[in-house]
C-alpha cells in the first residue's frame, strides 16, 4: 500500500478493528477470568489489544476473529505468567463470599471452574475452554492454539480427571 | 469376556460423555457468574500519556512495550500489575509525577493564555521530519506517497478534512501536541495517538499524525 491517503486507510482498519475487537470484547474477557484469574484478565484482554491492534487488519480479515483474539489473550497470559509466576489459585471455595453479586451456586462454579482449570496450563485449559465451552472440534483448538491435537486431548483428559477428582471429594 | 470388555468399554465411553457434559455444564455456569466491567472497552482504549518529563524505567518500558502506545491505566511498564509489590509504589510514583506537570502546565497556562488546540507558541516549537515507514516511498514526491496534515485531529482523517500533504524527510514546525487523539499505526507497526500542530513551509497549519515522524523531543501539550 503506496498511497498517500495510507493514513486514512490505517484509521479505517483501526476503526473496523476496534469495532470487531468491541464484539469479542465480552467473551475475551470472560475467558482471560478462566485462565488468568479476574485480577489479570483486564491486563491480559489488553495486552491482546495493544498486541493485535499493531496489525488491525489480521484480525479484521480473519475468518474466526473471536479464535483469533482468544489465541492472543492465552499468548499475552503466557508471557505475563513467565514474568511473574503463575497467580496463587482458589483452594477451596470461600463459605460465604462477601462480594457475591449472584446466587452462591453460580459463584461456586466460577470457583471450582477455576480451581480444575488452575490444575492444567494455561494453553491446555484454554484446550478445554474452547472444546468444552466455546464448542470447538479438538481439531479446530488444535488449530487456533496451534498445538497437536493430542494435546488438546490430553488436556480434556486431565479436566475431566480433575472434575471426578473433584466429584469424589465433594461426595 | 470379550462382551465384558465391550461392556466396560462402552461405559467408559458413556462415563466419559457424562463427564464431558458435567464439565461444559459446569463451564456454562461459570461464565454467567463472571461479570464484565462495564466500563472495560473504555479502560482498555482510554489512554494515559507517559508524562513528558518521566524520563524513568517506567516511560521507556512502557513506549517498549507498545511503541509509542499510550500507557493505559491499568498498566505500568510492559508486564502485567496486579497488586504486585511495584503496584502501588510505581502508582504513586505516577501520581506525583502527574500532579507536577499537571502543576507545572497550570502555570505556564495562566502565564501565557489559555490556548484551544490550535496554539502558535514559537518560543517552545520544535522541528519534526516526517517519516514514511515505507521504503519505497521514501524518496518518491508523488501523491501516492504523501501523507496527509489534517484540519482536526478528532474528525475522520480523510476528504474535506485533509489541508495539506507532505513527504518524507520534509520539515515541520511543530508547536504543541495533543496525546489522546485518535490512534494510527504506520505501515512498520508503529503507532501512536500523538498529533502534532504542525505549520508547514507554505504556511499550512494542521495536525501530522505521531506515527508519521519519529520525534525524540518535548513539545508542549495543546491545551
């Protein structure tokens, strides 16, 4: 691109950009929460911002830009946890929250989503995010965290292994 | 014995389905309970100019990390701060720092006027070259290598609002510059939300975009 309105045209993908980054902007968050705990999940959706936003129109033109983004928030939690270590998880769930906003059981699968989660790492519970939540094929979370599929197995596996570890322990 | 195993198999298998339920169920219900700040979108995109005079570690990670990205709020350096132990002492470091200059600009504002986004203080103007990050263009003077000087650095940077065209390695007069206007990225990935007052050569005033030059001095803030 040689033209000298080149200006105006890197407005317009950053405007299409921002305006496709706002749609995901929601479920990006409520993902970096999953795997980087509330307390980072705004760095980590930023960081992603800050990151795709130097080349707005990959994701603009990408076909899945939520997966896109989503790849970009693991990657920004990624560096951010070699940094400064990984956070200290939830061991047991509070007996009675004093920031709950809603009804205890819902809060308490936050937490206990959080803690199986917090038993993988971070690329194999954002593996089991998009299976299991998202409804992503193995294949296609292999492909958007670039991973082997096995690992994306693997990874449901030991979520699945955590959960009736956990079932047991509640039973 | 081998039905037994096809038995036990296929209880695997439904045990496994179960728990593939029980687990996006779970999921599920988690993600509704996680409430979004409302006001998120604005917190990740509003920025927060690195102070002029903040010659620190923290200005120089902070354009590091992100360019020439304005710093947000929420974030101090290039790694993640999250109650950390360099949370609040390097807020409180901000805090002063801002205060200072925010003082600092209130006397220079009550000494010599107030000015409305279009000053032409010649005492404090500094020269910018414009730079055009594409080789290619770098020597060219056609128009589809110029870049544009806008009227107003808030309206679409396009059309009846572009007043003049320059090209790399061209000179400018630039007297103040405004930090939180509308964010550019060039073509090398280099972005900012810097605009400079710029008078051009022929007498032109507007506004060239940050990334359009790659300034390394003070400039006075447009107030």
């Amino acid at each position: 691109m040689t033209t000298a309105d080149s200006d105006s045209d890197l407005g317009a993908a950053l405007e299409e950009f921002n305006a496709e980054f706002l749609k995901v902007l929601p479920r990006l968050y409520r993902r970096a929460v999953f795997l980087a705990g509330a307390a980072r999940a705004e760095d980590a959706v930023h960081d992603a911002y800050l990151k795709l936003s130097a080349r707005p129109e990959r994701l603009v033109n990408h076909p899945e830009p939520y997966a896109y983004a989503f790849a970009a928030v693991v990657s920004a939690i990624r560096d951010s946890i070699r940094r400064t270590g990984r956070q200290v998880l939830v061991e047991q769930v509070p007996d009675s929250p004093e920031d709950s906003t809603g009804p205890i059981d819902v809060r308490e699968a936050e937490w206990e989503a959080t803690r199986l989660l917090g038993r993988l790492t971070e690329r194999q519970a954002a593996a089991v995010l998009l299976v299991d939540l998202d409804g992503y094929t193995i294949d296609q979370a292999a492909d958007i965290l670039n991973v082997h599929r096995g690992t994306v197995s693997r990874a449901r596996a030991r979520a699945l292994a955590a959960l009736r570890t956990m079932m047991k322990a509640e039973d | 014995m081998g039905s037994e195993r096809g038995d036990a198999g296929s209880q695997g298998v439904a045990r496994d389905a179960a728990d593939s339920a029980a687990l996006s169920r779970l999921l599920r219900q988690a993600d509704e309970s996680i409430v979004v700040p409302e006001d998120l979108w604005e917190r990740i995109t509003e920025p927060m100019p690195v102070p002029e005079a903040q010659s620190g570690a923290v200005a120089a990670s902070a354009k590091r990390s992100a360019g020439e990205h304005p710093v947000s709020r929420l974030r101090v350096g290039s790694g993640f701060i999250s109650g950390g132990r360099w949370l609040y002492p390097a807020l409180g470091a901000l805090v002063v720092v801002t205060l200072a200059i925010g003082a600092f600009w209130a006397g220079v504002s009550w000494q010599q006027h107030r000015r409305v986004e279009s000053p032409v203080d010649v005492g404090s103007s500094i020269t910018l070259t414009v730079y055009n990050s594409e080789k290619a263009c770098q020597d060219l003077r056609t128009i589809e290598c110029s870049l544009s000087i806008a009227a107003n650095p808030r309206a679409p940077y396009s059309g009846a609002n572009i007043v003049g065209r320059v090209w790399h390695g061209e000179k400018v007069v630039a007297d103040c510059v405004i930090t939180n206007g509308p964010y550019l990225a060039d073509e090398s990935g280099v972005s900012s939300r810097r605009w400079y007052h710029v008078t051009l050569p022929d007498g032109t005033v507007g506004w060239l975009p940050g990334a359009r030059t790659r300034n390394t001095q003070n400039v006075a803030l447009c107030h």
